[in-house]
C-alpha cells in the first residue's frame, strides 16, 4: 500500500464576503494566496431575476442589517459581479498564483462561468439538484465538477450521482461532505460522510472533499484523516464584517494556520516504512535498555 498521504486542496471560498467591491476582492484573492498559501480561491456566480420570483425579489432582507439593498433581490445585485468582472478576478488570481473557481447557481451563470474554463466550477448544495445546471456542466465544460451535498437525502445524493455517471463524467467528480449551516454546530457536522463518501463511490469519483461552515480549524484536519483531500472554508478580512456568511468564516491567520496544519498532518499520515526510523537511531543509542545475552528457555 501507498505510504504518502496526498497533499490537500485547500479553497478559500470568498463567496460573497467582498461586498461587492472589486478592490476588496482582489485583496482577499492576494492574501488568500501569498500569506494563507491556499491553493484556490472561489466566488459566486447568479442570475437573480432567474433565481427569484417577483415576489421574492422584492421581499425585504431576512436580516435587515446585513441587507446592501431595499429588497432581498437588491442585495443580491450589489454583491453580483458581472462575467467581465468574473474574467478580471481569474487574471488576478493568476497573477498570484493561486486557481481561480466560482459556485454557479443557475443556467445562464453555469454557461458564462464554463466559457471562462477554469480548473473547476462548484455546484453548490442549493443548486444540486438543478440537473439543467448539471447538464449544462457535464456536456460544455470539460473540467473538474465539484458538488456540496449540504441538505440533500440519500436518495437525492444517488441521483445525481447516477446522472453523472450516464453523462460518463462521475470520474471528474468531487463530492463535498457537506452540512448547510451559519455556523454548524460540532455534534451535527457529521465528518464520518467523508468515509461513507469515499466507501461508497471513492472508486468512481475524482475525490471526496469536506466543505465546512464551523468554528475553528480542528475538524479539517479530522476530515482529510478520514479521506478529504479537497477542503473548503469560508474566508473573510474580518469576521464582524457586515453580511450573514463573516461569522461562520476564518479571517488571514486563522486560514493560513489550516492550510499548514493541514499540510503538516499530511506528511504524518504514514506508516513507518523501517523498523527503526532515522530520527530514533541516535536516542535508542542513548536510552534504549536491551538485554545483554540471549535469554534461553
């Protein structure tokens, strides 16, 4: 068996914590890349007069105080980023050198965002079972398919693995263990989907990933032990930012301090592949008791 443990994605999910503001966006894209060392950074991508009816566009903000706008619908617009402000962000990313993604949440968005072709797109566990969204990414778009699998049944799970699988795309799959929260408290974050995941299609699927909504940084790094080797969190500058996703996200040193644990408890999970390792040599020399003679029966 293999005795390298692969090294985990790490996602610094920005969603829509920049406010709306591409100057904020591009520093969260900076920091997420040169002082968190993250692998990839990923935004959102909606049509909200498709998304919402008249009705729901118009309601006021659920949370009056963190609302950017008179309606819900409003809101939603201040924080939306236009598909040339989308392309702008991924030249920025690659300026930094970190991957650029976006959650689609709708037709119109899952096309324009596969014209980009960036390395992966993310259905969100909103929109999973939108099969046009599925559809459109399974037959125009040529790359990795990462999908949240927050608030969805079993039986919802099996179908829309067994779309993809029809579509002969499940190999380019990550399934993300997922629990729909803001934040989600540790008795429900339920890390053992990560193995029944990975029991369950591991073979079929690119990967198994966790995307968490929780306090703290210990259960990642519980998570990729249990065989995530994509993990997402939500990023902010300052948790008391306005917006509802700031509270349930890691500001800079909290971010970075995963992607090195992360990194740090990969190299450990190994066997050992001597009896005696190098670095115990020299203190068995010192401290090790051994028996001087054979012992005879």
């Amino acid at each position: 068996m293999s005795n390298e443990h692969p090294e985990p994605f790490v996602i610094a999910e920005i969603g829509c914590n920049h406010a709306g503001d591409m100057t904020v966006a591009k520093k969260m894209i900076s920091v997420a890349a040169n002082f968190c060392e993250v692998d990839a950074v990923k935004f959102q991508k909606r049509d909200n007069r498709v998304l919402f009816t008249e009705q729901e566009y118009n309601a006021p903000h659920p949370n009056p105080m963190h609302s950017f706008g008179a309606s819900y619908g409003e809101h939603r617009d201040f924080l939306e980023f236009t598909i040339d402000q989308h392309k702008e962000l991924r030249e920025h990313c690659e300026e930094q050198g970190v991957v650029y993604s976006t959650s689609v949440w709708d037709t119109s968005s899952a096309a324009e965002v596969a014209e980009l072709n960036p390395d992966f797109i993310k259905v969100p566990s909103a929109t999973n079972l939108h099969f046009d969204v599925l559809r459109i990414l399974a037959d125009e778009y040529g790359g990795k398919i990462h999908i949240s699998l927050g608030m969805t049944t079993r039986t919802e799970e099996e179908s829309i693995v067994d779309f993809l699988r029809d579509r002969g795309r499940l190999q380019d799959v990550v399934l993300y263990a997922c629990t729909s929260g803001y934040p989600v408290p540790f008795d429900q974050l339920a890390l053992l989907e990560v193995k029944r995941l990975k029991d369950t299609y591991g073979d079929e699927l690119s990967e198994v990933g966790f995307s968490g909504h929780h306090l703290g940084i210990a259960a990642d790094v519980a998570a990729m032990a249990l065989g995530a080797t994509t993990v997402e969190r939500h990023f902010t500058l300052d948790r008391t930012s306005k917006g509802t996703d700031h509270s349930a996200s890691l500001e800079p040193d909290g971010l970075r301090r995963l992607k090195r644990d992360l990194s740090h408890v990969a190299k450990s999970l190994r066997y050992k592949d001597a009896d005696l390792l190098e670095v115990e040599k020299a203190t068995r020399a010192k401290l090790k008791w051994a028996p001087t003679a054979s012992v005879s029966s």
